[in-house]
C-alpha cells in the first residue's frame, strides 16, 4: 500500500482471500482491490440482542452510517484457498521459511481447542470456531457449495495427530442480513452432520455476551499468511496476541467502513494482525469468544490498520436461536 499511514486507506483488502496449493500446482494471488467513485450505501445492523449468559450488557444501538466525505473502501476478506490434502499424512509442504503469523508464533500445541480448519473439498479454505459439539462459527464471506468437511483438533495440517476429528457438514447458515460488499452481519453458523467428542484437544469456546473493553489482549490464531505482501503459509497454527480498539478509533482509521457490528483489533504500531488465510478464525479475549476475523488492509500488519472482526457479542442470540430451530 502507497502513501502515508496517516492517510485514509485507499484499499481494504476483501474476504482476506490468498489461494496457495501445497502440491506445487500455480498459485495466482488475488487482485488487488480499486478505489470506487461510488459512495458506500447506508449500513444497517440488527438490533441488540439479549445477553446469552446472565451478565447485564448495556445496548448498542445499530445507527446507518450516513456517506462520509472519503469514499470508503472496500473490504478485504482474509480467505485463502490452501490446497492442501490434509488427509494425507506423507504430504510434503511447499511452504517456505520458518516465519510466524504477522506478529505472532507457532501456538502451543492444542492450546485453542475450538480452532477448526474448513475445507473446501481437500483444500484448507477458512478458519472456524466450535460453539458446541454439532456447531461451528465462522465468517458468512467464507460460505461456497464446495464447504464439505471440518476438522478439529489439529495443530499440524499436514501431519496425523492423535485425537483430531473429520466431520461432514450438514447444512450452512449464514446470517440472512449479511452484506458481501460492506462486510457488515458477516457471521455464519455451520452444522456438522454429527456431534463432536469433546477432549482436551476439542472443546467449544463461550459465546461472548459483552463487547471487550477497549486496551484489552486478545488472541486470534489460523493458518493464514505469515508475511505479507508476498505470503508464505505455515504448516502449524500461529496464535498472534493483538489489542481491542475503540469503536470511535476503529471509525476514524476506517472511514465510513465500520458498522457497530464490527471491531478492531491489532497494533497501533502495527506488526500484528490477522491476515490471509484466518478468515472465520477466532478473535479471543478472557477465555471468550469476541470476535471472527473478517476483513482488513491487504497488506497485514500495517500501522494504524487494525483487523477488522464480526463483534460475536451482537449475535449471541442468533447463534442460540439458529442452533435451536435447527435441532
């Protein structure tokens, strides 16, 4: 990205969507997003819902952002498309370099045991988080027909690991107000075909019921990018540790692109982000789930350009709902 970091961001990276295949096959990287002369439309959110659990959460009344005089710009989605037959354990990586998630390090093995890996047929495609043993969160960019299988309880994706779980899914549920151009409501709700074993290595995380208190450390974690521009990916999962901005801050970096659904988090300094790769994955503070990582600057890890994530707190009775009309 050119130009100052005081600048306004001319371009947000979309649904952080980097393709690699570990096979050797070619890789053709995404394109890079333009600036538009069209004006963002008005951004609607849901109303607050009803804590989840018995802690009093003060209401966050969803406003429509009216146009600023920056044209926004458009989100970037942290997809990627690995490639990557993690069902075979001789697989050799073409990853390169032993470097770490921007900012972060190799996670302590099975340290997040809700962390799931979506594939896309064989190829790794998004992150997720289990919330209960039939039922996985993640981003609603990341929805595709080809969406066939979770895994759990891995750390290493090109090796067997004892105690790690295949699941068939069995239906996609993304939010209905889900906006792919805005990025606003991107949540979706996957049903696995059967329920999980929990064990040490698998468990669901605490849905949040109270946005994060701005300064707060939180850690998100995935097998997205660990360089950027030019990426390279890790074989095992990174954990990178980044801090909750405010809402007021994140709208002031992010122009007329942040919904009171969203949050930011990262390094004013920059240095540590999410990035290719993560979407979907899990944004965690306290031992709760506060965030799904959805968008953000192309290039990762830039100052004064946070990650951007879906606020879980805002659809904790979706997700209840959802998982209880479809039983």
């Amino acid at each position: 990205m050119q130009g100052s970091h005081n600048d306004p961001p001319k371009c947000l990276g979309a649904t952080r969507t980097s393709p690699r295949n570990v096979l050797g096959l070619p890789y053709h990287p995404p394109k890079r997003c333009r600036d538009t002369s069209v004006p963002p439309p008005k951004m609607h959110s849901p109303t607050k819902p009803p804590p989840w659990s018995q802690h009093f959460c003060p209401p966050a009344v969803a406003t429509s952002m009216e146009v600023q005089a920056m044209v926004a710009p458009r989100p970037w989605d942290r997809v990627k498309l690995l490639g990557a037959l993690v069902l075979v354990a001789s697989m050799v990586s073409s990853v390169a370099g032993d470097t770490r998630v921007v900012g972060g390090m190799d996670c302590e093995p099975h340290s997040q045991p809700w962390q799931v890996a979506i594939l896309d047929m064989y190829k790794l495609y998004c992150g997720g988080v289990l919330v209960a043993r039939q039922w996985v969160v993640t981003a609603a960019h990341c929805t595709t027909p080809g969406i066939t299988t979770i895994r759990l309880g891995k750390h290493n994706l090109f090796t067997r690991e004892w105690g790690e779980e295949r699941k068939m899914v069995q239906k996609l549920v993304p939010h209905p107000n889900y906006n792919p151009s805005t990025k606003d409501n991107d949540i979706m709700l996957i049903k696995l075909l059967t329920p999980v074993t929990l064990t040490e290595r698998i468990q669901p995380v605490p849905v949040a019921s109270c946005p994060p208190v701005p300064g707060t450390s939180c850690t998100t974690s995935g097998w997205g990018a660990t360089t950027s521009p030019e990426v390279s990916y890790p074989d095992v999962l990174q954990c990178v540790t980044v801090t909750i901005f405010s809402t007021a801050e994140c709208k002031r970096l992010y122009p007329g692109s942040i919904t009171e659904n969203m949050i930011c988090a990262g390094s004013l300094q920059g240095g540590r982000d999410s990035c290719q790769g993560d979407s979907g994955g899990p944004l965690v503070c306290n031992g709760t789930l506060q965030g799904i990582v959805s968008w953000g600057m192309e290039k990762c890890g830039q100052p004064k350009r946070p990650g951007v994530y879906t606020k879980v707190c805002r659809y904790a009775q979706w997700i209840q709902k959802t998982m209880k009309d479809n039983q």
